[in-house]
C-alpha cells in the first residue's frame, strides 16, 4: 500500500503529528508514504531524523524533449518551435504537455509565427495566476509592463513603468514577492511561466496600454518602439508597418533571419494595400527561408500570391516558391537551421 499526501504545506498541526507518528511504525507493515511540500516552511515542519528527502528540480533540456516527444502529435512539431516550447516550460513537464495544445497545427508546424510571450496552459495558467492576484493592483501592472518589455535591462524597464504613470516601488512589490530579481541591471521573472502567465492573464486593453507606455519610453525610430507601436496597432497602419520594416532589414543585417521574417510578417499585417502588403509577406518568405524554415516561407508566398496582380512581384513569388519547393525536396523534409540566424529579442543588451 502507497500512501500519498499531497501539499503537504496545508496540512493543520494535528494532522501532520499524526501522520509522522504513524511513518514512523509504518516499515514493517508493507506500507510506504511519500509527501510532497512546495516550500521550505513545510520541509521545516516535517523534520524527522528517519525521514528520505527528495529534492525535485526542473527537467533537463534532454528529459523536457523527450517529455515533448511522448506526445501523440510530436512529430508534427517544428524543431525551432520545440526550442520555444522548452525554453518556455523551464522544466516544468506539466507545461510541456500543456503548452502544444494551445498552439494551432499551422503554429506546431512553423507554418505561423508563435506569440511572444507564448500562452501557458490552463492549468498552469490558474498555478501561477493565484501568485498574480495576491500582489496589489499597481504591482500587477508593473509586472505587465516588465512582461510586456522585450529587454531584460532595468533601466529600459523603468522607462516604461513611468511611462505607464507608476513607480520602480511598484515593481518592487513584485520583487518582494519573489516573482522577479533584480541583479547587475537587470530584471528576471523567477520562472519564463510566470512571465508569460503576467502578459496573458492581462486583457487585451491592459496588454495595448502596457505596449503603448513601452513604445512611449522607447527611443524614436528604434526597432523596439515599432514592435511595440505594433502591439497596440488594433488596425492596419502603414506608418507602424514601414518602423517594422526598418526594423526588419535592421535584423536581417546582423544576420538574425527569424527576427526579420517575424517583423516582415507582422508588418504585413498592418498593411493597409494588397500589394505592399504582398511584397512585404515575400521579404518574410525570404528570411524564413534563410532559416530553413520552408514550411513558414511557404505560407508566405501562397498568401503573397493571391494578394499581387503585379506581373513582376508575381514572378519574383513563384521564383521563390520553386526554391523553398527544391530546398524541401533536397532536405527530404529536414531543417536546417544556420547559427547566426537568431530570434531572440529579449537581449541583455
């Protein structure tokens, strides 16, 4: 018999006595007990000279992919969305399991960009999301706004914050909380769910006016106030679709193709006209290509296609189309990823 107590930190006094004075008879009668407390409080609690301890950390790298592996759908999952997917969980196996089921087949494939921050799971969502509702409401916003920012440096971060009419006291109430840390300048969420479950758990409007206070902060003409100018746009805006097209030749010149084929695509988006918005979705096609992600290129320029009747642009699509068609073909449907090709926005510059 297997006796398992659960939460072991909300366990009454008596209850808890109890169940250490039984543990304690228990190993001559084939009964084993296993009890799991989530703080160092509860492990202070339970303090007994015969008791085992196990301390559980976060999953590997190699046990999060093979977590992700075991799914009925795994191989449907592109490699650089699995690299998304595991950096997210930090090593929580329940988010590895619930983090492929928010994301559409066109997203697992690579077919469509992932949202940044990627959306937690239910069920980790209401975890993490019970943390959140305890900080007062002034805290909740600086949180977002830190969510929101695509920087890890301080100083960026209280830009926006003041930005947003709050104050670093604010955030500090979330440092109080053991939610973030601050060291050596910049500012890091105690685990990427928390971060991701911040940004979600926020509506729409929250989320618009975390951007906007963001944009606000950031200097003129620079590639994060286009991204956050977008991620307030509720509309198509050719002004906001030209700052992330400079934004992505920007990226695409330091080499870091998947960063540009996201602003590309996203700048199409906001394109108001059919036809700069198909030259637009062929420039993304173009880097994502670069990057080997052929299944996104692909999905580009059939969007591309049916938006142009310009004989030239059109040709330049179909041009395209045969030369992510040969690489597919040549790859026997692998990826190849080059080093420099990078998307990782959240820099510590």
């Amino acid at each position: 018999m297997l006796a398992v107590i659960d939460d072991v930190q909300w366990l009454d006094e008596p209850s808890l006595e109890a169940l250490l004075f039984a543990g304690r008879r228990l190993g001559a009668e084939g009964i084993a007990m296993i009890g799991a407390p989530r703080d160092s409080t509860a492990v202070a609690r339970t303090e007994a000279p015969w008791l085992e301890r196990l301390a559980i950390g976060p999953l590997d790298d190699a046990e999060s992919r093979a977590v992700l592996a075991s799914d009925d759908g795994a191989e449907r999952i592109a490699p650089a969305v699995a690299d998304r997917l595991v950096g997210t969980a930090g090593g929580n196996p329940l988010a590895l399991v619930e983090l492929p089921s928010v994301l559409s087949d066109a997203q697992l494939t690579g077919r469509e960009p992932l949202e940044e921050p990627l959306r937690p799971g239910a069920t980790v969502e209401r975890a993490f999301r019970m943390r959140l509702d305890a900080l007062p409401e002034t805290a909740r916003r600086a949180l977002l706004v830190a969510a929101t920012a695509h920087s890890l440096r301080v100083d960026v971060i209280q830009a926006g914050v003041r930005a947003a009419g709050l104050a670093m006291t604010d955030l500090a109430a979330d440092e109080d909380a053991r939610l973030v840390s601050v060291r050596r300048g910049e500012l890091e969420f105690r685990h990427p769910l928390l971060r991701s479950t911040a940004y979600h758990a926020a509506t729409a409007a929250e989320r618009r006016e975390a951007h906007a206070a963001l944009a606000d902060a950031a200097p003129a003409g620079s590639a994060p106030r286009a991204w956050h100018l977008a991620g307030q746009a509720l509309a198509p805006d050719e002004a906001i679709a030209a700052a992330l097209d400079a934004a992505a030749l920007d990226a695409r010149g330091r080499g870091a193709h998947a960063s540009a084929a996201r602003d590309f695509s996203r700048a199409a988006q906001l394109t108001p006209d059919d036809e700069p918005r198909a030259r637009r979705l062929l420039e993304a096609a173009t880097d994502a290509a670069r990057c080997g992600e052929g299944e996104q290129a692909r999905a580009r320029l059939l969007e591309a296609a049916g938006l142009t009747t310009d004989p030239l642009l059109t040709a330049d699509v179909q041009r395209m189309i045969r030369h992510v068609e040969m690489r597919r073909a040549s790859a026997h449907g692998t990826r190849a990823a080059p080093r420099r090709c990078s998307s990782r926005r959240r820099s510590r510059t």
